[in-house]
C-alpha cells in the first residue's frame, strides 16, 4: 500500500537561510528561538481524539444515560442471481462443469435482548436453523431446536462490562483510540486540507502496512475475522468546524477489504445516512446505511445493504431502548426434554449443518473466508 508523509510544519525549517546585505557589514546576528514545530504524528492522532470525542457527543452520549438494554427485533437476508451461481461453477471446474443454477438466499430473523454489561438472548429462525443463545452472568446455554440439544458451556462476560450503554459507546471508542491513537501501530500524518461548500476539510491518514491478499486461504481465525480493522490503512476526512467526520476510506490487503463511507447527519450531528462505495475482493459495489431516531433522541431503526451484480446483503432492525428492563427478565433453563452435549460437540454439530450452507453461497460466489471452528 502507498503511504506518503508530508511535513508540512517543518517545511521552513528546510528553505536556505538568508544572508547579511552585502551594501555594508551586519552586526552580530541575535539569535532567535521559536516554538518547536508540533510533529506532524502527533497533530495527526491529537486531532483524530477530538475525533472521537466529537463522534461520542453527536452519535450518542447524553440521551444513553442510564440506559441499561436494548431489544433489537428485525431480519437480515443474502440473496445471490443464479449468473453468479454458474459463474463460480465454471471457474471451479475450470470449465469442466456448466451450472444451471436459478440462484440462492438465506434469510434469518433476529430478536434479542441485549444489556450493557454483557447479559444477552438471541433467538435466531430460518434457513441456518432455529437458536437460543442466552447469558445471565457467568451461566448461559445455547440450545439447538433442530437436534433438540444444549450446551452450557458458554463465553463468560467481559470483566470491564459497563453498566449503561453511554458508558458502552464511549468504551467502543476507546477499543479505537487505543489502536489508532495510543498503540504505536499505525502511523499517522497529516494529508492537507481542502476547502469545500464553504468548509475546510482535514484529511488524517493512519497506515500499518499488511500482508499482501492470499486467494488461496479459506480458514482464519475469529480473532482475525473480527480484528480486521486493527491493521491496514485508514484515511479520515474531517470537518474542521465540528469535528466531524465527513468520509472515511479504509483498506487491508490481507483481508480484500476496501470500502469508502461517506456520513451525512442532521440536527445536533446526529448520523443519518452513511453511503457506502465497496471495492472489497467478492463485493464491489454500492451500500448504504440508514438511521431513524425516536423523540426521545436514541436510535429507533437500523437498516442497510451491500449490493454488487451479483449479490446482496440487507438487514434492517428496529430498536426498543430500556432502564428498568432487568437481567432477572432472562431465560435461565433450557426447554424441558432437551439432551445436554458438550461445548465441543454442540459446536461440531452446528457447523456441519452451517457448513453447507456456507459452502452453497461460496460456490455461489459470496466471497467469505471460513473461521476456523474453535476460534483461536
């Protein structure tokens, strides 16, 4: 990847002193001090915090205090053509086999509860089977109505749970500042600015370079799924009147990720609208995301899509927001006459019926890369 460093504050520290005028002799120049120049490292990752901190105050902050849980109820669906289907046959075969596939969709509805401090349910229905994933806790189990089986053995919470989702959001941010801003990872520079509609928009550019993209690789593991984002190179526009981020562009070889975001908000820079141009290995093409919002000022609705020739991923989700919703609300035991397996077990059993379904969309032409069962 192209990282480029542009000094730009010690650019007068590299021009040709000027001399005494050559009429008549100067006296003893008086040496003068001025204030060292701030690197432009520092500028980059100083500005990235009021960055964060301004996202923090628009996008949530205050209407979160003493929110504690949030029910989320809605649907998500991938859907490929039957072009895609045969496409993928015939590149496999390398032309041996001709496919003549109308297409494929999985489709899966979500309703859940959610608490700050890591306390969950999630039933999960349709075409990757029926699930209960529940955690009060320490204790929990996930259930399995196709095999009718259970396993207790769940992940304990995390030890640092916030109380409210406030302190929940501002934590997220700090997973980010920890990585972008603290963590000597990635470096970071100032990239210019530029004047636009009648704003000045500063570009910050942080790169930590990456492994090139291996086509052949199909396993990872969650660490690496989900951690995607902790290397790479990412560049950040920024309205420098709010603080605001304006567009954000971020790519990792190593993973095929490349997509631009672009935000746009409304009254006291609550986030909108994002639009997505996705240039990511297996699915380049537009996206976008949308947010609703109650008079109470929280989130209220979520909805958004990937979308290439090809394919199509779209979720939307409405949100119901709590204080007084407890964890004590939560299902503890398993449904009557369910068969107890271990965790390894229950988890060999899910995948092999998952698997399929996976191996389908990826013969289809979804470009995903399995994560290895166990995690690590």
């Amino acid at each position: 990847m192209r990282y480029t460093v542009l000094p730009l504050l010690l650019t007068a520290s590299l021009l040709p002193a000027q001399g005494p005028a050559p009429a008549k002799p100067a006296p003893k120049p008086t040496l003068k001090t001025t204030p060292k120049a701030e690197p432009t490292s520092e500028a980059a990752r100083r500005a990235f915090l009021q960055v964060l901190d301004a996202v923090d105050a628009g996008w949530f902050g205050q209407p979160y205090q003493g929110i504690t849980s949030v029910e989320m109820q809605g649907t998500l669906g991938v859907a490929l053509s039957g072009a895609a289907v045969n496409q993928k046959v015939d590149s496999l075969s390398q032309g041996q086999v001709k496919g003549n596939s109308q297409g494929g969709q999985a489709n899966l509805r979500l309703r859940g509860t959610y608490f700050a401090n890591g306390d969950f349910r999630t039933d999960l229905a349709g075409d990757f089977g029926n699930l209960l994933y529940t955690r009060r806790g320490t204790r929990g189990f996930l259930y399995s109505k196709e095999q009718n089986a259970y396993t207790t053995r769940v992940e304990p919470p995390p030890s640092d749970a916030p109380r409210t989702y406030m302190s929940w959001f501002r934590q997220t941010l700090n997973d980010i500042k920890a990585v972008y801003i603290d963590a000597p990872t990635f470096k970071a520079s100032l990239a210019g600015e530029e004047t636009s509609g009648g704003r000045t928009l500063q570009h910050l550019v942080f790169n930590a370079p990456t492994k090139p993209w291996d086509a052949k690789r199909r396993e990872q593991s969650m660490a690496q799924s989900l951690g995607f984002w902790k290397r790479g190179r990412l560049e950040v526009t920024v309205d420098k009147a709010t603080q605001m981020p304006q567009r954000l562009e971020f790519r990792n070889d190593e993973q095929g990720i490349h997509t631009r975001m672009d935000f746009a908000y409304g009254a006291g820079n609550k986030l909108q609208a994002v639009n997505l141009a996705n240039s990511s290995r297996g699915f380049e093409g537009p996206g976008w995301l949308r947010l609703g919002y109650g008079g109470d000022g929280l989130m209220s609705h979520i909805a958004g899509e990937l979308a290439s020739q090809d394919k199509k991923i779209s979720f939307a989700m409405d949100l119901a927001w709590s204080k007084t919703r407890t964890p004590n609300d939560l299902i503890a035991i398993p449904p009557a006459g369910a068969t107890k397996r271990g965790r390894e077990d229950m988890e060999i059993q899910l995948m092999v019926g998952l698997a399929s379904k996976i191996f389908d969309l990826q013969r289809a032409g979804l470009n995903l890369r399995s994560v290895a069962i166990g995690g690590k």
